[in-house]
C-alpha cells in the first residue's frame, strides 16, 4: 500500500487532535499565514480604580499552548496572505491621499497632485524587449571583442532580457553605488523641489513652510535590468497639510516644472575611495510627469493607488533582480537563484562593502537587494494616514477595542515561528479560500443593481 505523502498525514494528525477547532480557529484568524509568529503569555485587563480583574486572556488554554499571529510579511514570494492584506492598507493609504478618506479631508482631490516616475541613470546597454533589441548600424565590437548591437526581437519574458550586452563594460560598482544613495537622491529631490517653488513665487526659500508643504508617497521598483526606479504621488497642500488649500500661486504647472527642473539637477557624491575615486550620482534620463485631475482628464486616481499598491508586495526575487533572503558569506551568492548579471551585482556589493570608506552603506548587508536600503515605501507625513492607524482600525472593527479607565498587564514571550508540513497545506486552503470570498464579495458589490 502506498504511503501518504508526510504533508497529507501530519494534516491528518492535526485535524485528529481534540484541539483542533481552536487551533482552526487562530489559522483562520491569522488569515492562513504563511509563517506564523509563535507566542506564549498572557494579557489581563483591570478596572484602573478597584483593580478587578476584567478579563484574562491565557495561551495555557490554547493549542500547544502557544497563540498564533500574523507576520505580517509584505513579500508574496513570503506570505502570500499577509502581502494581500499589506496591499490592501497600501492601497487605501495611498487613495487617502488622492481622494480623501480615513481623516483626511476630500478637498486633496482638487490639489495640484502629481504622478512621476524618476529612473536610474544608465550603466551600460543592456538588452531590451521591444521590435528591435539595439540596432546598430556598420556593426563594431566593444574593446573586450562583444558585438555594440543587437538586432533580435526579444519577448518580454525572455531571460536574456536586462542583461547587459557586455558585462565587463558595464559599471556594476556604479549601479551598487547609486542604489545605496537613491534614498538621499531623493531626499534631495523633495528639498530642490520645494526650493524652486519658492523662488518661481518669489517666496524665501527658509519660509516656504510658512506658506506650502510637499506631501508624497513613494514606491521602489526593479526593472528588468535590476535597477530601481521610483513611482511616487506628490501633492501641494496650504502650510497646515491636507486641511489647508495651497497658496494661489501653487499651480499643477508650476509644481509640474519643478519636478522636472530638480530631477535633472539635484546629485549625491560618494564618499571618496582610492579604489573607485568619488562618484556623481543622479536621476536618469527618463523622467515621467502626469498631472492627476479631479475631473478625470488623466490617469484615474484608484488606479494610480492600485498601481503603487501593487509592488510594495514583490520582493527583489520575485522580479529576478535580487534575493528575498539575506546573504552571510560571499559562498551564499555563488547559490543564490538569480541570473549572472544579479550575482555580478551581489558580489560588486559584496566587495566594496569590504572597504572602511563604505561602511556607512552597510553593502554587504544588503547584497541580496543589490545596495539599495530604502523602504519599499515611503511617505511624508501628512500625505495621509500611516499602516498603524489602519491596523488599530481594523482591530477596532473585529471588537479589539481598549476599554477607557481600565489598565492592561501584557507578558508575552516569541517560542517560535511557522508551520509543520500539514499546518502548512491547511493554512494555504484557507488563505486561498479568504482570498476566493473576498473575491466574489467585490464582484458582488460591482454588479449594478
């Protein structure tokens, strides 16, 4: 007789175990998390004036006496549940900032409110989808002896599409170094922005907060060739934030050629290395500008939220231009799942973060993302709510609500993470089954009636 496979028997042994309701129960709850937290403690809440014990809350009582919860990963290569549930928060964090909503006032739909796109610079050709990869006419070799052209026809799924047409010429410590300053590129970018808007309106530049302020909302993308590059919503309010309309000189057009004078001006030099020497650092060629209008002349406003929502949840493995794991010894990248040209940057990584003058980056720590450290996401705070106001708000609505003049005594501990192979073929069903009824739940509420 064939034996089950152990995933099918374990599932069976939990499903046999008188607990098995209850510890149901904490998977659905979890939303069939992919890799659980394990914790143990307790939570008693008193009446703050006479110290009654109100409710009392103990894992003693729960399967394997431990509670389940989320962990809440963004990456679906992860936890396909929670990077549902972080794209939906994404989602709604970001239309807030567009339409209104979650208390923020739905006159920002009538703001200047852009959407842009700011690239990386080019480090070498690389092979591209499209009719004609890089037709060259009169052909020619580089000096390493690899044809300057191309003249395929690449489909966009094509592996060889993004890899660099020579990989000795092509600048990996430039592209290593750039993704370890994008985040202060852009920095740089947002603060030049709000200069020249201040000197376009004849304002000081030191008062521009006395009269404006720059809200936005940023998402970090790879490209093909594995490099990053940056979507973001950027919205001109009144000095007080959202609640406050923006001065009468404070133009969609104005702020429009703003953004393009600071992309193609602001730069970061890095540090200086007797190895490399100091580089200039700056956004690439390609920049993208659209104007987000409140009559729906454009891109609509919950497909922008959508879009950006869309690629906080994929990891740098899912798009082929990185690791979702981090590496521990230069050995890790020769086993890494990636294509030459990423294990090319990884190393590139690896090596310069052995030199003293680039400690500061942390490279080697962040080899598996290429260099680049910033968040997926990143917002200014008063674009709109922030990920803790929507989680308090969805505990609020599943009744975890604090009770005024009570106190809480909170002991937990971490046992433990993830799932046994059964735990783990139960929580997929149920997480694809979450996922199923919301499904039809929106489908239901677009039929028209």
């Amino acid at each position: 007789m064939r034996q089950l496979p152990e995933a099918d028997r374990d599932a069976i042994r939990i499903a046999q175990d008188p607990n098995f309701r209850r510890w149901l129960e904490q998977i659905t709850a979890t939303g069939g998390c992919s890799h659980p937290v394990h914790l143990t403690g307790s939570t008693t809440v008193l009446d703050g004036a006479t110290g009654e014990i109100l409710h009392h809350n103990d894992t003693r009582s729960e399967p394997g006496e431990r509670l389940l919860i989320r962990c809440r990963n963004r990456r679906a290569t992860i936890c396909p549940a929670c990077s549902r549930l972080h794209a939906g928060d994404t989602f709604h964090l970001v239309r807030a900032g567009l339409l209104g909503g979650k208390n923020v006032p739905a006159t920002v739909r009538t703001r200047p409110r852009l959407f842009v796109t700011l690239t990386a610079p080019s480090f070498g050709p690389v092979h591209r989808a499209g009719e004609l990869c890089r037709p060259r006419r009169g052909g020619g070799t580089c000096e390493h002896g690899r044809s300057l052209g191309c003249g395929a026809v690449h489909d966009p799924a094509e592996a060889l599409v993004g890899q660099p047409l020579c990989p000795d010429c092509y600048d990996y410590t430039g592209h290593v170094l750039w993704h370890a300053h994008a985040s202060k590129l852009w920095d740089r970018f947002v603060i030049d922005v709000r200069r020249r808007l201040a000197t376009s309106a004849g304002v000081v530049q030191s008062r521009f907060a006395q009269h404006a302020r720059l809200s936005f909302a940023r998402v970090a993308e790879y490209q093909k060739r594995a490099a990053v590059h940056v979507h973001a919503v950027v919205r001109l309010d009144g000095p007080d934030g959202p609640v406050d309309d923006p001065p009468a000189w404070g133009t969609a057009e104005r702020l429009t050629d703003a953004v393009r004078a600071s992309a193609g001006r602001v730069l970061v030099r890095t540090p200086y290395s007797r190895a490399v020497g100091d580089l200039v650092l700056r956004w690439g060629a390609q920049i993208a500008v659209r104007q987000l209008r409140a009559d729906g002349d454009g891109p609509d406003d919950d497909a922008v939220a959508a879009y950006l929502a869309k690629y906080v949840t994929k990891g740098a493995g899912e798009t082929g231009a990185g690791s979702d794991h981090k590496l521990t010894t230069w050995a890790d990248i020769d086993t890494a799942p990636v294509s030459g040209h990423v294990r090319a940057l990884m190393r590139t990584c690896w090596r310069l973060g052995g030199l003293p003058e680039y400690a500061p980056l942390h490279l080697r720590t962040w080899a598996h993302t290429l260099g680049y450290r910033g968040h997926i996401l990143t917002k200014s705070r008063s674009y709109s709510t922030t990920y803790a106001a929507l989680r308090a708000e969805r505990a609020h609505h599943a009744g975890h609500v604090d009770i005024s003049g009570t106190t809480t005594d909170r002991h937990w501990r971490y046992v433990g993470s993830g799932h046994t192979p059964g735990a783990a073929l139960i929580a997929v069903g149920i997480a694809e089954d979450l996922a199923s009824n919301r499904e039809s739940a929106r489908e239901e509420r677009e039929v028209p009636r």
